[in-house]
C-alpha cells in the first residue's frame, strides 16, 4: 500500500514538473517572439533581459549571461550600482563611479569594470533603463540562440513535444493497466 501511495506522489511530482517546464518554456517562446516582432530586447515581468555581449564588466558579469533590468527612477540608483543606459543606439551595461548634477540634470559616470577608464561621456538620466537586479550566468547563449528562426522554432517545438508527452504518457500507462487488469485469472502470457 504504501509503494503504491510513493508512486502516486511520484506520479504527481513528474506531471507538475512537465507542467511547469511547458509553461517556462511556451512563456519563453511567447516573449521571444513578441520582442521579435517587435524589435527590442525582451521582458519578463517587467524585467528587461539582456545579454551580455562584450568582457567590459568581467568578473561581475560574464560574456553569455542576461541580466535582468529593473526598471528604476534615476534619483534612486547610487554609485557602485550597475546601471543598463541607451547609448548610439545599443544598451549598455556598466557600474556607476559617481553622480553629478550640472544644469539641473543628473548626470551618471560610469565605468566597465574591467576597463582601465571611465566611459568618456556622462549618461543622462533619461538614458537610464534601469539598475541590474539579477545575472543569470550562459543564459545569454541560449537567449541569443532561441531569437534566430531556427532557434525559436527548436523551442516551440521542445514546448509542444514536452506539452504532449504527459497526456500520451497517461493514456499509455492507462491502457496498459486496463490490459492488465481484463486479464482472466491463471491466464498466461505467451512469451
């Protein structure tokens, strides 16, 4: 009785862990595809992730990681905080060295960590996206990957696959325990 009652909890373990890996990754698919179609990078939960692209604020944040960007009023961020600001036309990452204000604008000073100078221009602080709130370390890489074609595709593909095997697992399990169970008493299987 109560290995039966262990494989049911196992059972249920299994199925709420299928459940909610489909949920992640068809969620991930929803929100790749959305920043796709709409050309920036992507948010979740009100997150901007994005990938770290180059060394310049290696060892806090590697190449491949994603860092998750809190949206955040510029008169809260402080120095040593690492900031994600518009600049050209990209967005950059680095580590505030210190604020100044000149005009009635705040103004950030930022610096990689791993570069021997500051960034040459102050940031204003309407440039700012946010403050770092978490890094996720090689995520980047699979991010990156899954925003091609083939990438998206291979993960729509994962979410389905994983969002059938459960109920064709199921229904297998269960003809095979009915099969099982209509069987005569005494009878035989022939081998």
């Amino acid at each position: 009785m109560a290995a039966k009652h262990g494989k049911k909890v196992g059972t249920m373990i299994n199925s709420f862990i299928i459940i909610l890996l489909t949920a992640a990754a068809l969620l991930l698919a929803i929100t790749l595809l959305q920043s796709q179609l709409a050309g920036v990078e992507p948010s979740l939960a009100g997150y901007r992730l994005c990938i770290v692209r180059s060394g310049s604020m290696a060892p806090a944040l590697k190449v491949g990681s994603v860092v998750a960007v809190q949206p955040l009023a510029a008169e809260k961020v402080q120095p040593g905080d690492i900031i994600t600001f518009h600049s050209g036309g990209s967005l950059i990452t680095h580590r505030i060295d210190r604020l100044e204000t000149a005009n009635n604008r705040l103004l950030f000073h930022t610096k990689g960590d791993a570069n021997s100078a500051p960034d040459p221009h102050p940031v204003p602080a309407e440039r700012l996206v946010g403050k770092v709130f978490c890094t996720l370390p090689y995520l980047g890489h699979l991010l990156a990957f899954s925003r091609t074609r083939r990438g998206l595709a291979i993960l729509i593909a994962l979410a389905s696959c994983t969002a059938l095997a459960g109920p064709l697992g199921r229904s297998v399990s269960k003809r095979k325990k009915k099969r099982k169970d209509n069987r005569p008493v005494g009878e035989v299987r022939n081998r």
